[in-house]
C-alpha cells in the first residue's frame, strides 16, 4: 500500500482513518502542515501528528485506542495519600511553553524526542488560540510536572506529560480528570504506566463512533 502524501498547501482533508496501515499500526498519511487548522481538524478525526525530525510530518489513527474516562481514572493507595497531603498546587496554563519543553526533554532509555521545534511551534499557537492547554503540578512553587494537550468540546486530546517529582503527572492528570470539563481523554497509544491509572484500549471504529457523538453534542 502506497502511503498517500499531502502537499503542504493541500486542502483540509484527511484519508479516511480506516484506510491507515496495519504496519505500522496506524500510519494514514504523510506531508501537509501543522496549521491550527488542519490540526483541530485532525484531532476531530481521531488523528494526530506524530513524525521524528528531519522526517515529513506523518499522521496517524491506530487501529486500537487507548481512552481514559476521567470517572473511571483509578488512584492507588500511594497517590491518594499525596492527594490527602496536599503539599502541591495544580495550575492550569500559567506556564505552557515551560511544559511542552520539558515534555520535550530527554528520556531515559531515548535519543531523542518527537516533540521537535515545529511541533512545540504549532502547539504554542494553539495555546495562544486558545485550543491547547497545559495542567501544571507545582511542589514548593516548583514546577515538578505535567501535561498539556488539546480541548475539543467534551474531549481532551492528550499529547505528553513529564514528572521531575514522584507522582507529580499523576497528580495534574487527577486534576484534569476532576475538574469535570471533559468525557473523554484520548491517550492515543497505550502504555503500562496509563493503563495503570485505568485508562483502556478500544478499537479505532469504537473510538471513532464515540468522538463522533461527543463532538456532534458538544
């Protein structure tokens, strides 16, 4: 299967998501922008961009999801003792660009990141249109962690988080979660560390259904 390509000046169009590859799992297209429109629309198809530097911009749509519904986020004995501590303030925006450059930063076990320039560009205009936010754990009026992504109606499209404090992710993510603005986080690609935390894996045409109904009542 040929990948399709998009040329930078093309149309506000995407494939249609169930023509993305099954290897690699979720591959859709490639090339286009990251305008703010072409990304909010792509977020209201269930796509995302996701692409290393130097590469063209690739887009995506996974055949299985991984979704949380914030009612159903599951807090262990551990963090809900740092809740009940309540050493920590949560802020929402205060410090986007700081967020998304440590989200950014190095991981253990990685050389690099996806979050290139580019994209820390696109989404900093986003944030500036009010589209893309972040939640902002703060210990001793430090920043010790977080998380941003972007706000759809009822849905929160989830893109990075970072901890430079035990906990302090799982902390903004609980926020995010109580603050009762949202029905669906959308995690994109599953991993231990969110399926810990009660996030699930459905399949592409279920998330897709489901964004559809959300979207069309928000």
């Amino acid at each position: 299967m040929e990948l399709p390509y998009l040329a930078p000046d093309a149309a506000l169009v995407f494939p249609d998501p169930s023509q993305a590859m099954d290897d690699p799992d979720g591959l859709l297209c490639a090339g286009a922008d990251l305008s703010p429109a072409r990304l909010l629309l792509a977020y209201r198809k269930g796509i995302f961009p996701w692409y290393n530097h130097g590469d063209p911009i690739l887009w995506w749509s996974p055949g299985t999801r991984c979704i949380l519904t914030p009612s159903e986020m599951r807090i262990n004995r551990s963090l809900r003792k740092v809740i009940n501590r309540g050493n920590f303030d949560i802020r929402i925006n205060t410090e986007f660009q700081r967020v998304i450059q440590a989200c950014a930063g190095p991981r253990c076990g990685e050389s690099g990141t996806w979050i290139n320039d580019d994209m820390r560009q696109a989404y900093t205009v986003l944030h500036l249109m009010g589209h893309a936010h972040s939640v902002e754990c703060w210990i001793d009026e430090e920043l010790a962690g977080g998380l941003y992504g972007v706000a759809i109606g009822p849905c929160f499209f989830g893109e990075s988080m970072f901890s430079l404090r035990n906990n302090a992710s799982k902390l903004a993510l609980s926020q995010l979660c109580q603050s009762q603005k949202y029905e669906l986080i959308d995690c994109q690609m599953p991993t231990n560390h969110l399926l810990g935390l009660g996030a699930q894996r459905i399949p592409r045409k279920d998330f897709l259904t489901l964004l559809s109904k959300l979207l069309s009542e928000a």
